[in-house]
C-alpha cells in the first residue's frame, strides 16, 4: 500500500518537475519554432525533415476553424510564431498589426509559388508583404452527371427550379450569398445594402427547391444520390470524384469565390529567420508535393503542378483552369453595417 | 448537546460542498454571465431591447414552431408511453426488467450518433423509402420537414416520458384495481378513475422533461431538419456561433427561459397536490 502510494507521488512528481522544466525551455529558445496550422493540413513527416535538416524544433498545434485559431492565438498564453489560416481571418491579424513582414529577400524557392496567387492573396494583403499562400480552391457545384439533364455550367440551375427539391445549398451565411450575388453578377464583398437585399429575394424564392442547407454533410449526400447537387467546396469535391466517379465539379461561368490559406509570422516571433526558413522549407518542391499528396488541395505551386500526371492535372478539382479565376474573388473582411445587415437577412431566410 | 449539533451542521455543509461547488460553478455563474449580457448592448449599457428581440417576427415563428414541435412531442409521448407501461405492468419481475433495459439500451449511444442514424433512415434514397419500395409505395417525403424533427425528438425523449410513469404506474397498489373491478368498473373506469390519477406525479415530471429540452434544442432541428427549419435553439445558436452577437443570443435565452417558466407553473400549480416527484 505504501509502496504503491509512494510510486504514485513520484511518478506525479517527475511530471510536474519535468512539465516545469519544458515550460522553461520552449518558446523563446533560439532553435524552436511553435506553429499553429489547422489539423490534418501537413504532412507530419516533413517536420521531422525540416528539424533533421535545420536542427530547429517544431512545436506543432492544430486549431479546427479560423475562430478557434484566433482564440488560441489571442489568448497569449502560448505564444505562436508562425500561423496558418484562411483569407479573411489572415486579413483579420494583419489589420490588428498581428504579423510581421516576411524577410522575402532569404527565400530560394519562393518562385515556386506562382505569382497569380499571390496576385490572389494580395486581395487581403495589398503588398504581398505578410503573407504566404499555402493551398487554395473554389466553391462550385458538385453534381452527379447521370442524373442533370444539360451540362452544368451556370449558377442558373440552382435558381430555375429544374431540380426542384435535390439542390443542396452551404449553409453558411456568406457562402449561400455569394452564390446568390455570383448570379446577379455582383461582388461578393458587396457593400451595397440593395444587391444584398436582391440576393435575399432570391435565396428566398430558391428556399422552396433547396432539399437542404448543409455544410460536411453535403458532399456526402451527392455521393449517396439523395441529391443530385450541391455547392461544395473543390477539395470535398475531389473526395466527392473518388467515391462516386458519376460526380462531376464546376465552377459556374458567373465566377465564384475563391480562398486561399495561408503562412504568416507572427509578431511575437523571436526568430524571424528560422521563421522564414521553415517557410521557404514549405515552398521547395519535394516538400509541397508531399502536403500536397496529403492533403490533395490545390497547390499554388507550380513546380508540384508540372509534375503531376495528366489525369491529375485534367482534374478541376485539383488544378483548375486558367479561366476558373477570372470572375472569382476571394471574401475579405466587410464592414460591421454590412455584416449585420447580411447577418439580419440570412436569419429571414433561415426562418422563413 | 451544542457541540454534537455544530458537529451536524458542519458534517452536513461538507456533505453538501460539492453540490454547493457544482451548483455555484455550473449554474449560478452562467446564469449570472448570461443575464449580464442578456441586460447590456455592445458598449456595456443598461437595456431590455436585447429581451424584446423575442418579440420580432423572425424570433416569434420559430418560438411558435418550437412550441409546436415540444407540444406534439410531448403528447406523442404521453401516447406512447401508457399503452407500453400498461403492458409491462403485467409482466413477470424478470420479462419487466429486461424490457425495461430494452428500453434503455440505445441511451448507452450518443445521441447524436442515433439522431444520425434517424437521417440516414428517413433521407430521400434512405431505409425507410427502400422498404416501401419492396411494396411498391411511393416513397416518402420526410427528409428535412417538421415531421422528420419530431420523431427525432420523440425517439430521444420517449425514455424520459415512460421512466416516471412507468415507477408511478408501477407503485400502484394491484388491490386497489381488483377491488375497484370487484365493485363493476371496467377496464376504462379503472385507467381513468385509479390509474391516471395515482399515475399523474410521474406524468408531470415526464412532461417536465420532455416538453423543456424539445422546446430548447437545436441540435435535432440541425441535423433533421436540414438547416432548412429552425427552432428558437437554433436562432439562438446562431446568435453566438456565427453572428457574434452574444448579448442578443443572451437576451433571447433569457426571455426563452422565463417563456418556459411561465408554461411550467402551469404544471406545478396542478401538482401541488401530488406527491413529490416533479424536479422543482
């Protein structure tokens, strides 16, 4: 009885004594680099590469959604150096003086990156200046090509009633309005309070042919065949593909959103060089094709691109074309008036 | 003497600590944190207009719609119960206990994980439409109607409903309905006169705890209801989840919480008489 008593409090003992001594030394040691990214988005591997290679340590934490990323990294009581995000939640610490300038100048594989994406990223991040693009994709219809009667090619068919009660819409407040605001060929950043009320009509007329508004379960009930489409985004539309081949994704001709993900550092960052140096890691070739294969979202990295397989680089899902862009923007921060007003609309037609 | 009776008192304040500890962390602070936003705007002043919001359009049908939903759930499962507790009441200890544990079996499974279940059943190409397509019936439309959100609610629930009515049921003395079929009363005499009465403590305790989470949830309306209906829950989740507003989440939730303290007194007043059962 003693003797298991006594096992126990050593054994708590050498926990909290060693729990002490790591929280004294990680963080603000020179060869370490906390990072936090969403989870399931890097391939685990490649920290251990980076750290045999450079000999800085990773220390790796994963957040679930940009809010729950901001709260962690609000919180202080860790402090990040370097961060991973979506566009408008990057645009969010960027604007709160969160980031520091990344040292472009001791990158070598930057040029990896292709410049239209960080033409993309400079939508929230005028100057290129804090942010890396990490991986992108749009928002278009996933729809299964045996069941639709014409091709798919326009928002048109989510509106017009030919598949009246198999549509499956986001359920998403800014995702369900840009389809709407797409069609009426507006901005998605729209500030205007008359296009938002226009777009509101509409998603209220659509409402009675919409099977339902969803958001992780919406690929699945394609795949399953209880809808016939639905709005995804592109990489659960590529997951869509490789469980039912009968699935097919567009991005609709009236343009669409488009987002990107990307690396910043933080302005608590002690080493800014190690900080780009992980960075830069991220950009060389062999690196990006591994997450990339982990991960199977579109790259902005060219040099993965050109060596993929042709059946890989047909797939829009996985690298869309050229003219996928064009009309596409990506969502930046709106004003407070605009995001109440849109909060207020959203709620009539949830209700309605 | 006074010692052994301070000896009491202090025994029994440390018997209570955890409770006092779990109530004052769990109930009381959050009650206290909502309140205080459910009274201040953005800026931290004084107002109702976050209580009022109730009373907008919007907020109004989906406190109809809940009502609506809570009401024929619960009847639904004061339905269900009788018939089934009725028919366990005469069977041996061992054949009641295992139908009991039946019963209760699915209460092991999150409940989520079985709501899940419900949408895989009742979808378009689900089980339900595959059956009546053997028989040749043309499928049903459930999927993502009020309907589909009630039988999700009255499969969750049901086992709170026939619990207490089935110990009420159970406590009633087997004399007094031989001597009360002895004096002539036939079997819808003695269900109304001998076993609804002595059953009703059990009936309110189970109205209690279905009809309140039914009225509030939104989890359910989520998943069954494909975002397409909503519940005050939802309306109120929203509030907090993806509009940021947590003073108006908050208003609502406390306007919501006195709504059902109204409709509840009903149930106690009625209950006075009764022997204690009902939570409050």
């Amino acid at each position: 009885m003693t003797m298991t008593k006594r096992l126990i409090s050593i054994t708590i003992l050498t926990a909290l004594l060693s729990s002490m001594l790591l929280g004294c030394s990680s963080g603000q040691a020179k060869g370490e680099l906390t990072v936090v990214n969403y989870s399931e988005y890097l391939d685990p591997e490649m920290l251990d590469l980076f750290t045999k290679e450079t000999g800085i340590k990773v220390n790796y934490e994963e957040a679930l959604t940009p809010e729950e990323m901001y709260a962690k990294y609000s919180s202080g009581a860790v402090k990040y150096d370097l961060v991973c995000s979506s566009d408008y939640m990057m645009e969010k610490l960027i604007k709160d003086g969160e980031l520091k300038e990344i040292p472009w100048d001791s990158f070598e594989n930057k040029g990896n990156i292709g410049q239209k994406y960080f033409d993309l990223a400079s939508a929230i991040d005028a100057k290129n200046a804090y942010t890396l693009p990490y991986f992108w994709g749009t928002l278009g219809i996933l729809y299964d090509t045996t069941k639709v009667k014409a091709p798919v090619d326009s928002w048109d068919v989510l509106f017009n009633g030919d598949y009246a009660g198999q549509v499956i819409m986001q359920n998403s407040m800014r995702d369900s309005f840009m389809v709407a605001l797409k069609k009426l060929g507006y901005s998605v950043n729209t500030e205007n309070p008359d296009e938002l009320k226009e777009a509101q009509e509409l998603l209220l007329k659509q409402k009675p042919d919409v099977q339902a508004y969803l958001v992780d379960e919406a690929r699945d009930e394609v795949v399953a065949g209880n809808a016939i489409m639905a709005v995804v985004y592109s990489g659960e539309a590529y997951l869509g593909h490789e469980y039912n081949e009968n699935l097919a994704y567009v991005v609709p001709k009236e343009g669409s959103n488009v987002w990107i993900d990307c690396f910043g550092i933080t302005k608590h960052c002690q080493n800014p060089e190690n900080a780009a140096k992980f960075l830069d890691f991220l950009c060389r070739e062999d690196v990006a094709k591994a997450n990339f294969e982990y991960i199977y979202y579109s790259t902005p990295n060219e040099k993965v691109i050109e060596g993929l397989s042709d059946d890989e680089k047909a797939d829009e899902t996985l690298v869309p074309p050229a003219n996928a862009m064009d009309n596409c923007e990506v969502c930046v921060q709106q004003s407070p008036e605009t995001t109440e007003l849109m909060n207020e609309l959203w709620k009539e037609i949830k209700a309605e | 003497m006074n010692e052994a009776k301070s000896n009491f008192t202090s025994r029994r304040i440390l018997l209570a600590s955890p409770y006092i500890v779990w109530v004052a962390g769990f109930t009381i602070l959050p009650l206290i944190i909502i309140i205080h936003y459910a009274f201040t705007d953005a800026g931290g002043a004084f107002t109702f207009s976050n209580l009022g919001l109730i009373f907008s359009p919007i907020h109004l049908k989906a406190v109809m719609f809940s009502l609506e939903i809570a009401i024929s759930s619960t009847v639904a499962c004061i339905l269900l119960s009788y018939p089934m507790v009725m028919a366990m009441r005469h069977l041996g200890l061992g054949k009641r206990t295992f139908s009991l544990f039946i019963l209760i079996l699915p209460m092991w499974m999150n409940f989520i994980l079985r709501i899940l279940a419900w949408q895989m059943i009742l979808s378009n190409n689900g089980i339900l439409n595959m059956i009546l397509s053997w028989f040749s019936i043309a499928p049903l439309k459930i999927a993502n109607t009020g309907t589909s959100i009630m039988i999700g609610v009255v499969y969750d629930y049901l086992p709170y409903m026939m619990l207490p009515i089935y110990t009420a049921i159970m406590d009633i003395n087997e004399d007094l309905i031989e001597a009360a079929r002895d004096l002539g009363a036939g079997s819808l005499t003695i269900f109304l006169k001998i076993i609804l009465p002595l059953s009703l403590p059990g009936l309110l305790s189970g109205i209690v705890m279905v009809f309140v989470p039914s009225m509030t949830s939104f989890v359910i309306s989520d998943i069954l209801g494909g975002g397409k209906l909503q519940l005050i829950g939802n309306v109120i989740e929203q509030e907090f989840t993806t509009a940021n507003n947590w003073h108006a989440g908050s208003g609502l939730s406390v306007a919501l919480m006195i709504f059902v303290l109204i409709s509840m007194a009903f149930t106690t007043k009625e209950h006075k008489e009764g022997r204690e059962s009902v939570i409050w």
